[in-house]
C-alpha cells in the first residue's frame, strides 16, 4: 500500500515569510504552479532587506559564520528530500554534498574575510592606512539556471559571509529546490528579511532589478546573455555594482565574497 | 447626556439628534477596510500623490529642534523635492510655540502657513491660564493654532469644561485657524470619538484632528471614519463645514491615500483640498515623494536619494 501522497505547493520566500506572488500569477511547470514574481514582490523583498542590513552587517563576522553553519545543519538533516527534490540520482547526491561543503566553507570564510581582502598599506608618510572590506547592502542575486542548487546557495552564502542582505531570483526552468532552500534559511536563524528567494520570469524581472534604485550590487551569475546589456544599461543610472558571471560557471572561493563588498580605506597615524 | 452637552451647543444645533447618534463599530471598521483596499492608480494616482503633498502639515515636534533644524524642514516644506519642481509646496509646517519665529522667517511671503502647537502639548495637563496664554503667545506669529483637548475633563464627563475651553482658546487666539486635536487614542471607543468631535465642532473649532502623534495608537482609518461621519452630520445640522487632520502613525502613501478616499466618500470632493483637509506627519513626505518620483521615472526610488529632516 502506497502512502498518500501530498502535492506541495511552491511559494516565495519574502521577509521572512512563506507567500504567494502578490500578483496571483503562476507559471506551469509539469504538475506544478511556480509562484511568478511581480515587480512589487521584488519591491517588497528590497524593502525587507534594507531594512535587515544594519542589523546583519553589524554582527559579528563570527555570528555570521555560525548561522550559515547552521544552514548547513539544515540542510544536511534533509539531504533526502532535497535530492528527491534536485531529481534523485547519483548526481543530485553529489550537488547537495558540493552545497553543503560551500554552505561550511563560507561559515567558516566569515571572520576571515577581512584578512584575506583587507590590507595594511605602507605609505611614503608619518601614517599608514589600512583597507577593510565592508558589505555593499543589498544584493540582487540572479542565481544560475544550473545546478538549481548549488548554484543559488553558493552565491547567497558568499553575500551573507560578507554581511550582505541577498533578494535572489531562483532558476527560472527548476525553481523547487531553490525555493525549498527558503526552509532552511528561514529554520537556520538567518533573520528574517535578510534572504528572499523569488521565482518568476527573468526577461520580466531582470530590467526591474536593473532599475531599481535601492539596490546595490547586481550578482548577475545566471542573468540571461541577451538580458545583459540592458541590466547593465539600467544599472548605471546609479552606478549599481555588476558582479559577472564567472568563467568556470560556479565555483565558491572568497573572491565571490569580496565581489559584493566595498573596500574601505581608513587613514591611521603611526605610533599613536 | 443632552444636559451636559446643551450648555455648549450654539441653539440651532438640535441635540441630542445626530450628535449623540451610537457609532456602529463594526460597520466604521468594514468601510475603513473597503476605503483603504481602494485601488488608486495611474492619472488617479498621481493627483493623488499631489493632493497629499499640498495638504501636508510637515511636523517636527521634538525635544531636540533647534531653530536650525526647523529652517531645514521649512526648505523642503517649500520645495519638498529639489530636483522636481512640478511637487508643489506643502500646506503648512508645524511646530512647537518656540519655533514659530524662525519658522515664520523662512516661510514669509510664501503660500506656507506656520502651524503651532499650544495648550500644553501633548497632554494638556497645564493649569487653565498657562494654556490660554501659550496659545495668545502663539498665535502672535503662527497662522495656525493646533490645540489639545483636555482629555482629563472630558474623561471625568465635564463636557462643559471642555466645550469652555475650547471657545476660549479660540478667542484668545483671535481669529487664527484652530485646530483641535482629540487624541482619539486615549478616549476609550468610537461612541466617545463621536462625542468628542461633536463637541469641539460645536465649541467653535475649525478643524478636527485625530491625534498627537504622541501615543499609541495614533491615527486609524476605523476612527477617521467615524469623525468624518460626524463632520458630516454637523455640516447637515449647522451648514459649516469643519476640516479634518488625520495625524499621527501614517508613514506610507499607501495609507494617506487610504485617508484622502475616507474624506472624498464620506464628504465628497468639496473637502479633498488643504483648506479642509490636512495630514499631519513628518516620515510619510518622502514616501509620497519617492512614489511620485517612481510614477515619473518608472524606476523604484531609494530612501537615501531623499532629504531625511
């Protein structure tokens, strides 16, 4: 006797909470409705981020570090709902045990961070000025269309290292485990509105993340290539950071975190 | 009830009739919901947006204002966004007594009126002369006098005291717009708010206001509502219409609008202007501001592009 089965019911991780697009709008994807973002879904994530920056960038570097672990814990207590979730399979195993070394690699690249992006400058004068990497704020991640995964945590994780506050548009043709992801985010005491994964049509949103002007940096890892040029285009208006898509696609390394910080340089007299 | 009240009434107002009429709580709380789900948008929207801008008391009511913060809010009463001249200046700006000065220098010859709070704002528990003689103090240099009910006699049920007061502090403000504000939070349910506005109405008062700004819960949409209803009445039983200020606690153009629907469908359009209609808040103009600046441009706006006064 087969056990009942429940069909489940996508939806938006959204400052904090579990919704449907405000829009009401869906897209098929086999059996599935995927919740399709509107631009003021995306408004409302940016609103919910801001206002999580100063208190997730103003923890310490160490708690940082200690709630993406957690994530990590999350995730492997339900390895195997998410390797149902990827597809099942050998490959699907090995995507959640890469996610899962990224998720610990970025805890643990939290308190490091400074070292391995900062710096003590010698100058030619009776100073010196060191250089300390600081969040941008709000990131827009376009997450990659694959691996629907890893892909998308290995780049929210390496905002969140750095003290960022990420609205990430999930993959657009596999959005379930991208938005299940939102679970572990929302048990793994990453606080609420720091983190909202929308899924929805990319030619739709990509240009509103572009415009958008309370938004910081742009990771634009999966952003389709015919959609580049006008992100960028839009982008400019306020000299949005762009963070390209890598050339090996995926691979986590503090360079992805530092790609979302600024660096601040802060003069300091000598032997005072 | 008609005995405490009829020592107050001007005679052609017939009480106790539509002024004691019981308020219906539920059914203000349901027209609240249906006015502030009321969607707004485009042409509509943008006259909106304005309206609100042109009806705004812009407040700074701190312990902490100086002269000099109450220059800055006084330039972005008179040019609320300096990169869009077509936002029109704001109604007035309102302060405390003291600021009435510098903020009087920075506005004359403009179409900005100077508002000033008196009677022992916010809580009015000041001795009987010393209200009447901040409010004459203010009233030498503000255009507008917003006073606070004596909520400790209108608890106690000494309607007449406060009714007194009223009338009095309009006299002594000779002839300056009066605005009486019932902070409708401490009057303890909507038969009350009712009550409340009846009496400030009949005592002579230009203007209803909702709230301080100073306690929880300020301004809500289910109260408007039922003051609103009661301007209506008086307007119907006596033909003079009383303007009303919703103030306190609206932060998102969301809900200004919410309140500008309230005022246009309780009292029609004859109020949906700053003679008759004000909102009173500090926060809410760079929300207005940034959705007007996005029906412009079509991008969404950041707080940090907004002067924060």
């Amino acid at each position: 006797m087969s056990a009942p089965s429940v069909a489940k019911t996508p939806k938006l991780y959204l400052g904090g909470a579990f919704v449907r697009s405000e829009s009401g709008r869906v897209y098929p994807l086999g059996l599935v409705n995927v919740p399709r973002a509107s631009r003021k879904d995306l408004r409302e994530a940016v609103r919910a981020a801001r206002a999580a920056v100063p208190g997730w960038s103003h923890r310490t570097a160490y708690t940082r570090g200690q709630v993406l672990y957690r994530v990590a814990e999350m995730l492997e207590g339900r390895r195997v709902e998410f390797i149902a979730a990827l597809g099942g399979g050998r490959a699907s195993g090995r995507e959640v045990d890469r996610t899962l070394d990224a998720l610990v690699y970025y805890a643990g690249l939290a308190d490091k961070l400074a070292q391995l992006g900062g710096s003590v400058n010698a100058v030619a004068g009776p100073y010196f000025t060191f250089t300390v990497p600081e969040p941008v704020g709000v990131v827009a991640l376009v997450a990659p269309e694959a691996p629907a995964l890893f892909g998308l945590l290995t780049h929210v994780a390496a905002a969140l290292s750095g003290g960022n506050a990420v609205v990430a548009l999930v993959s657009e043709r596999r959005p379930l485990p991208g938005l299940l992801a939102g679970e572990l985010l929302a048990t793994g005491d990453v606080p609420q509105g720091v983190v909202a994964l929308l899924s929805g049509l990319r030619t739709e949103l990509v240009p509103q993340i572009g415009s958008h002007r309370d938004i910081d940096a742009v990771d634009s890892a999966g952003c389709p290539p015919e959609l580049r040029r006008e992100l960028e285009r839009l982008a400019a208006d306020r000299v949005k950071r762009i963070v390209p898509a890598s050339a090996d696609g995926t691979s986590p390394g503090h360079r992805l975190a530092l790609a979302t910080c600024e660096l601040k340089t802060i003069w300091h007299p000598v032997g005072v | 009830m008609a005995a405490m009240t009829a020592g107050v009434a001007p005679p052609e107002v017939a009480l106790p009739g539509p002024a004691l009429r019981s308020v219906d709580g539920v059914g203000a709380e349901a027209r609240a919901q249906l006015f502030a789900s009321r969607s707004i948008k485009r042409g509509a929207k943008r006259w909106a947006l304005d309206l609100i801008v042109r009806c705004t008391d812009l407040t700074s009511l701190e312990g902490a204002d100086t002269p000099g913060r109450t220059a800055t809010l006084c330039a972005k009463a008179l040019r609320p966004d300096p990169v869009d001249p077509a936002v029109p200046p704001v109604a007035a700006v309102c302060v405390y007594p003291a600021l009435a000065e510098p903020a009087s220098r920075c506005l004359r010859g403009s179409p900005v009126k100077v508002a000033a709070v008196a009677t022992g704002f916010p809580s009015g528990q000041v001795p009987a002369e010393v209200k009447l003689a901040e409010a004459a103090a203010a009233a030498r240099v503000a255009d507008e006098i917003d006073m606070v009910m004596d909520r400790r006699a209108f608890l106690c049920g000494r309607y007449v005291e406060v009714a007194d007061e009223i009338a009095a502090v309009k006299a002594a403000i000779g002839g300056r717009h009066l605005k009486v504000i019932l902070e409708t939070g401490e009057l303890g349910g909507y038969d009350q708010v009712r009550r409340a506005s009846w009496l400030a109405m009949a005592a002579g008062a230009d203007f209803i206001k909702t709230s301080t700004g100073k306690i929880q819960p300020a301004a809500t949409l289910p109260v408007a509502v039922v003051m609103l209803e009661a301007i209506r009445d008086f307007a119907e039983a006596t033909g003079r219409p009383v303007g009303f200020k919703a103030a306190g606690g609206i932060r998102t153009a969301r809900q200004a609008i919410g309140y500008a629907v309230a005022v246009n469908e309780t009292l029609g359009g004859a109020w949906l202007n700053p003679v008759r209609f004000r909102i009173g808040a500090s926060s809410l103009l760079n929300d207005v501001l940034m959705q007007i600046a996005k029906e412009r441009s079509g991008a969404y706006q950041a707080p940090d592009d907004f002067s924060q006064t």
